[in-house]
C-alpha cells in the first residue's frame, strides 16, 4: 500500500489533470492525498468552488484533502509556496507525487510545479499532470492507463458546476478532455490514458 | 491561388496526417497535388493500395496524384528520395508543402520528412504533420481549424479498407483520430484542428 | 482589416523586435497598437524616453499607444503585469499580438513574454520577436519578409537617441541590427526579414 | 512474471548499460533475454567475443541470448535490423525492452536504438540504456536502484577481457562505470543506480 | 592573468560546482573571487557557516570574499540579486564567471542563474556549474579536467561539517562527488573533470 | 602549437562555416589541414571545384589539404565516412577539430557531422560550425572572434566561382555571410563573430 499526493494550484486542477491515475491507486488499495493550493477565489466564489472540491474528493474517495490557503493567480514558487507543500509531504509521506507540470502558460500552475519539485526532493516519483493552459511542448514520458476508471474521472470534472459560467477555459477543457484521454490513449497503446511528464521516477522492478 | 503539395511515405499517411488541411486547401481555390512515396507494399497489395489511394484522392478532390516508386519500408533520406521529391517540386512549384515529421520512431516517415525539407529547400512554408508512429516529442507551432473540412478528411481515411487487417497500426490511428482532432483543436482554441511542426514558415501578413 | 498589438517591456523593445513586421500589416490596413509596460526609467529619463517613443509611434503609423506604467527593471510574470496586458486585450480584441521571447536574460523581458502568453490566451496568433539581451537558444519558427519595410524600421530605431549614452546594449544592437535581418532574411529565403518563436498559431489557409 | 529483452549492438554494451537492472528482474522471477545484434568483429575476435557474451549471460543466469548476425559497425536502422529485432520480439513477447538510446556518437548503437522503437512499438515499455559513446545531452527519466546487483553487473562487465587490449574505449568505460552508477544514484536518491530515457512506458499502477 | 568570480547562492555551492577549476585558475597564477549571496541561515548558524565559508576560501587562496547579504531560500531573479552581482562584477571586471546553472530544482540555485546571466553580460565567459539539486536536463558542453586539484576540492568541501547534520542533500552530495567527478572526467576523455552548461563562450584561439 | 583540422562535406562548406576561426588558428601559429569529403560534383566540375578548393587553401595558407573521395549528394554516417577521417586523424592528431553541425536538412552535411564526432572520440575540443542549410535549432555555444580575419575568410569564399551560377544556395549564402557574422559578433559581444555548437570541449584553464 503507497501513499499517494495530488497537488493542484485551484479547485479542478487535480481532477483534470490526474483523476483517473488516483481512482486506479484506489482501486489498488493505495491511500489518497489531494492539496489545493488555492480555493480558486479568482473565477468564482472560494467557498463554492471549495465544496465543488470537496464533493470531487468523495466520488474519488479520498483519503485526505488540504488546503494550502495561497492567493488565487499569486502562486510563486518559492519559499511560501514549498512550506505549504512540505507540511503535507511531511505528514503524509508520500511514495508518489502528482504535480502541475511546469510546461505552462497560467503562473500559479508553473510555480506549484517548480515548488512541487522542492518540497518533493525526498519522495522517489513525482510525476506532473498537464492542463487547459499546458503549454504546446510538453512531453509525456509516462502514461497511466485509465480505461477503468475514465467514467469515474467524467464524473469528478462534472462537479465544478461554478466554472461552467467562467469565460472559456474550464468549459473548453471539459469538451477536450475526452479527446485528450483518447490520444494520450492511442501514444500509449491503451484505450484512454493519462499522460505525465517525469519529474523524478525511481522505478521498482 | 496556391499550389500545395503533401508527400506521404506509404498510402494513407497523407490522410491521416494533413486531410483536413488539404481539404482547407481546395475550399479556398488552391491547386492540391500529392506525392506519396511508396505503395505500401509492406502491409498489402501494391495494387490494392493504390487504388485506395486514388479513391481518396478523388474524395478530396486534388489536382494530381504522384507515385514516387520507392520500396516501402526502405525509404532512405538520400539522393534517390530527394529526387522523387525534386522532381514533382520542379514541376507543381508548391507555394506550401505538407511532409511527415522527422521525429517518427517509422524509418519511412523520418527519411520522407528529411528529404522533403532538402527538396523543399525553396519553397517558403513546408508544415510537418504528426501520424500513428510519431514521437513524444513531437512539439506542433501551427494549428489548422479543420471544423468545416473534418467529416471529409474522416472519409478519407475510411477508403483504405485493406489496412484493417493490417495487425494494428492503422485501425488504432482511426480510433484515436477523431480525439486527436479535438485534443489539437483544444490546443488551438478551435473545435476540431490539425497540428504541423514547422519545416519552413514565411508568414505573409 | 485586423487588429494586432505589440507588447514591449521598454520603450525601443518594439522597434528592435519587431517594426518591420508591424509597418507590413499597417501597409496591408489592419490596425496597430503598442503596449509598453514600463517607461524605462532605469537607463534613462521616463519623459524623454516615453518622448521617444511617441515619436516612433508617429513613424509608424500606428493605432494607438498604451502604456502599462510598470516599474523598469521589476516586471513580474504575475497578477500584475498580466491585468496590465489584459486590459489592453479586452479593448482592442488583437487577432495578432507579438511580445518579446521568454528565452532572454533579462528579466522584464522574460516575464513580459510570460504575462502575455497568459493575457493572450484567447487570441489565435502570439509570434515572440528577439532583441538585445535573448537567449541563444532562440529558435524562430516564423518569417516575415520585411523588403518593403526595412527602412522604416531603421528609421522608428534612431529614434532612441537616449539611449546611444547608454553604456551598451542599445549601441550594440543598432549596429547590429541590419546583420540580424540580413541573417533572417538568409534562413527565410528573402532579402531582409523579422524572426518569430510560435506562441500560437492559427494558420488561415 | 515478465518477459523481459536487453537489446545490444555489441557483445559487452548490454552489460555495461543494463546488467543491474537485468539481474534486478532475475531477482524478482522475470525470464530475461539478450539479443545482441553484432559479434563484435570490428574490435576483436567474433568467436572470442560471442565466448564472453556467453559467459557474460551465464553470470546473469538468462533464459535466452540471441544473436543478430549483423555486420558490426555497419548496423543501420533500416529493415534489416527491425527485422532482427522483430523475430525475437514475436519468439519472446516481452513486456519490458531495454535497448541502446538513440542519443549516441557511435552509428551502430544510435542506429540500434530506433530499430527497436519500430520492432517493439507494441510493447508496453521500452528504456534506453547509456553506454561509452552516449552523447552528453543525454536526459534520464526513469531511474533502477542496483544497490542489490551491483557487485555482479560488475562482475560480468570484467568478462569482456578481449576488450581491454582495445585501444581505448572499453578500458575508460570499466573505469568510469563505478563513478556513474554513483553518480546516477544520487540524481535517483539511492546509493548506485541506472537511469534510462524513455522510449515508451506505461505505469501500472 | 584572468580575473575570476565564482557566484553561489549558499556556502558549500561553489566549492561542490567549481572549486577544482577554481584551483585551475589559482594554478595558473589567476585572481580568484568567491561572491556567496546568502550565509545559507535556512540550514544552519549563519556564523557558523560563514566561518565554514571563509576556512574553505583560504584553503582555496582565493584572493576576495564577498557576501550578497540577500536571504536564504528567497533568493529571486530580480533587480536586487542582479544589484549584489553587478556591484562585484564592477569591482572585479572578471573575465571568466562561474554560476549555478538555471536547470535547478531549488529556487535559490535557479534565480542566482539567471541573475548573473543578466548582471555579466559584458562579460565574455559565464559557465554554469551543477550542484546537488541540478535536474536530470542538465546537459554540460564544456569540462574541465581536475585531476591536479582534485583533493583540495575534495578538502574544500569537508569544511562544511555543519551540514552533516542537515537532513540529507549535503552528505548525499558528498557521498557522490567523486562519482560525479569520475563520470564527467569519462565524458570528458580524462579521469575527473568538473562539468559546466555554456552561459556565454567567447573561445580565444 | 596546436593542430587542428577541419572537415567539410564539399568544397566551400569550411569557407563558410569557420574560415575565420582557421585563419586565427595560423595567426597563432597552429597547423591548419583541411579535410574536404567530396569534390562536390554534384553541383560541378570535380575539377574546377578542385582547383578553387585549392586556391582558397593557399589562401588561408594551411599545412594540408586532403580529399575523402566520398560521391557527392551521398555521404553516409557510418564506417566509410568515419575511415576517410579516421585515416585524417591519424595522420595528424588534431588537437581541434572543425565540423559541419548535425542539425542540418543536407544529409552530406548531417553526416559528415555525425561521422567526425565518431572519427574524432578521442580529440578534446570538436565544434560544429553552421553553414548554408543549417536548420533553425542550431544552438551555438562558442565563438570566436573573428574581427581579425573576417576580410581573409571572405576572400577565400570568393574563390568559388563556379558556385555562382548553382541554382541559389551558394548565392545567398555569399550575400548572407557578412550579415551572420555580424549577428553572431553581435550575440558574442565582438564585431563579427563564428559561431560554433560544441561537439566536445575540454577547456584549458
């Protein structure tokens, strides 16, 4: 049994990004972590996109969800941003990450990875999730195959009802990311996949 | 008015890779020639195969349909390829060329994407489109909206029957091809796109 | 007709970059408006270098002429700097819009890249221009042939005659200015041209 | 159990690159396979040194070594190769392909590593080992610990004896291979380790 | 003579990163100077490693200390880590800057980077030494071979016995130096050899 | 005294790529050869190209001109190419090494890249200059300063009369040089600069 920490800068981050690799570590019996930097006060109303993420960590049954109480749009990666990752890591001691990748447009994504990669340094793998702003050269090295649990996943990025009002991006993600899954699918040889750029992979033959 | 060339290493590479494009090409009035470099030997009839080829070349409606007469599987990025690419670009003069990436583990299409840029050398837009064996690495910069053309390009790729029984390669690509588009699409900020790494780009403001 | 902005982090960052590409599209009609995000107080007097840079403005013909009141030397990535682009955005709607490359040493160039990926996100074309200080690793994807408007631009950057007391980087990159569009031209197959990294890229065809 | 297959261009690179990962999945019950494509000839005796590559094998207890009857330093990555590759794929059905990385001076181990990206593209995961000509932009992603099977990748390294009259390349890698294995340990957070490019891998959860 | 500067961010980076070419440089009769930006209070007395600091500079014989006075772990790439660069660099006038590569994991390490990249750009040679927290894309282009000063950097970097204590990176880093040094020394074709990415190389014939 | 030598795949490519760098190294007083792979007769007369190779070797006055005897259009990357230079090598044990970059769309260029970095595994500095069909990622590392020697290296381009009436490249080559070298000077702080990726670089402090 591992233990497993999802890291995402804003309510919805995670789920988009990752769901269907944590439903698969439930599946296994693995213990589940999510840390939500910020309550994504900037599109919407943080104490309704705070129970959106809430009501998202129990259809995956989670074991545990933080908030790291940071400013919406102000995420820096630097010292502020890693002792709010570490005080988890430290608690939970994780046997894998999943972070933002730093490949992206949006700087609170970008800098949760950079300080994801800091407070991380001890954990052996990390792997980092792309997004609706995941910049063109990203590069997958690692595919999880979610064929299992890709309903499951739908249904967790259905619950942020609060970003279908926003102007564009969360709407758009929602449409694309069942085209998404399929070609991270068909790269990997699966049916639907998600894709993770390697931030650290120690790899247990 | 335009004159277009897309070269493709095997039948039904083009399809897959630049339909949409193509299909664009025509919409607007340009001339749209292919060139594909083999016959697809390797994994069928050699007849067969160019008659589903002219099929879909009749579907999108092109200008002229070339055969280079190299051996599947054996297509070198020397003189013999550069050649059968130089001597259609002698003829068409192409204003834009569409080839296969470079960054394809199939030998064929990296040794096709390689002589198209030394026989294109002149020529002043040359966009390389990604297929089934593309790499991860593969890092599009030009998008292509392919809304109004997609049903086209998607019949397109039906006419080549034979690659059915082929053991995977191509009946995987079709079932990944509509995520593809809108994966590119969402990229793009489009519905439905096709995405090109670029060889040569002068943009004509 | 089409609305296209161009964004600098000081006064001259422009004109260096990406000028002949701008005098292009004002020659072919479309609409054209500078945002400068500080006004270069760190190497010079604010007054008379937003002087200058008025005058350029003049020259060029353009639209309209923002300034994003930053301060020199301390441009961030952040909420900040990207709300000083996105109200420029949401006045003029740009279907083009060019910024300074994020690969260069300094910083407020960097970040205004950055800021603009973020701030430019709904829009379909982002070309990055290079300047005094970009990285090495530049890699430019874009041409545009600027022929027709070379002298043009070398004329908006005489303009920046503070600057030539400067103790470098402004006296360096005049001089070599006619060498790096030489060069240009050179990769593009034209006489003299303007190089751009692919933010995005929507290629009407 | 898995079915597992090290692929070289010469007796020795197999060794050198992966014996610790190899004798790890021996450990774990795994049928592990060698196929090495070359005898060697350029650079000593073919029968001495299929001798030591069999010896070599016996130290890591395989199930299987192959030869691919190819002309050393002329192993391109056309047909020919995939082919040899292809048949012991077909014979072995490996789950896990370890093979030369593409990113090397050395023509045959380059050309090794994108035969196998064509033979294996069915296979769930295929790692890129390094070796004495590896190029230095080499990125590993994905780490082995070998503290456990360190002292015997060692010990079947030291059984290539006719390598060591070689007038370089051998005697300076059997020197360096301690101080990588740290090295690669520490990127890895473990005492010795290999560390490999992805050239395809699923993660099961 | 040469004039040199080596820039970290904590006590004990420099000596891990450069000091065998440091010791190069004193060889050759060079000046020498050490510009340490913070007196890394984050993991230890900054008394007390300041004094590790100053014992390791005199076994060094460099001919200059300085301190940048900024705080440990807040190191940014702005103008004041810029200012606390530049106001050496104009005392000193260095020919050649040693400085911790950007491809860094830990912010302090990746800001000092790209701060001395902006603060020396008038000078004529900046390497970017790697350190215990470099990622795994790191990817050296120039070496230097250390075999003559090898134990005094290895003496060097024993002062630092404050950071034995420390909850890892540092004995972790010790532990592998010589690895390190060994594996560069093989990439290099010599037997140990410090390894640095390119800033800036003006390659006097 | 150094010897250096440099390779290129036809007659004028060394002209082109680093005739300054070779012209400092005489200054110096280094022995300077030139290895030439093909006579260029696919753009030709042998002969005449021959003879203006010969010229232009007076010119920079160096202490030996070889030719491969390779075919023009078809050099390759493995053992044929590598033995031309390996027998070079051999003979005069340069301590530096010019060569065509790798990142290039002329196959003969790419491989007689690729093939040097093989032949010359054992030399401590090989860099890899730019010439007329460099692709747009040529990253360059190193410079040298070329203000010395620009007018030398452009009389020996010159010498190449026969090229002038080539279809295109050698012509806007020639128009283009003067141009890149200011650019490069530019990037390297100096007037007119060469500009080189690094092959391999042991610095000699």
């Amino acid at each position: 049994m591992k233990s497993v920490l999802a890291v995402g800068a804003h309510p919805d981050d995670i789920e988009l990004g990752c769901a269907g690799a944590l439903a698969m570590h439930k599946q296994r019996g693995d213990k589940v972590y999510l840390l939500v930097l910020t309550r994504g006060e900037a599109t919407g109303s943080a104490e309704v996109r705070e129970g959106e993420c809430r009501k998202s960590a129990d259809i995956l049954g989670v074991d545990g969800l933080f908030f790291g109480d940071l400013a919406d749009t102000k995420v820096h990666d630097g010292r502020e941003t890693i002792d709010a990752i570490e005080k988890v890591v430290g608690e939970i001691k994780p046997d894998v990450i999943y972070a933002p990748t730093c490949k992206d447009t949006h700087q609170d994504h970008r800098n949760a990875g950079h300080a994801t990669l800091s407070a991380g340094r001890r954990c052996k793998v990390i792997l980092m999730y792309e997004g609706a702003s995941t910049q063109r050269d990203f590069t997958p090295q690692v595919f999880v195959d979610i064929s299992d649990t890709f309903d499951l996943k739908m249904k967790t990025t259905r619950v942020f009802g609060s970003q279908f009002n926003n102007r564009g991006v969360y709407a758009v993600a929602m449409k694309a990311i069942e085209g998404l899954a399929k070609f991270r699918g068909y790269q990997a040889g699966v049916d639907v996949a998600e894709a993770f750029e390697v931030g650290k992979f120690l790899f247990e033959i």
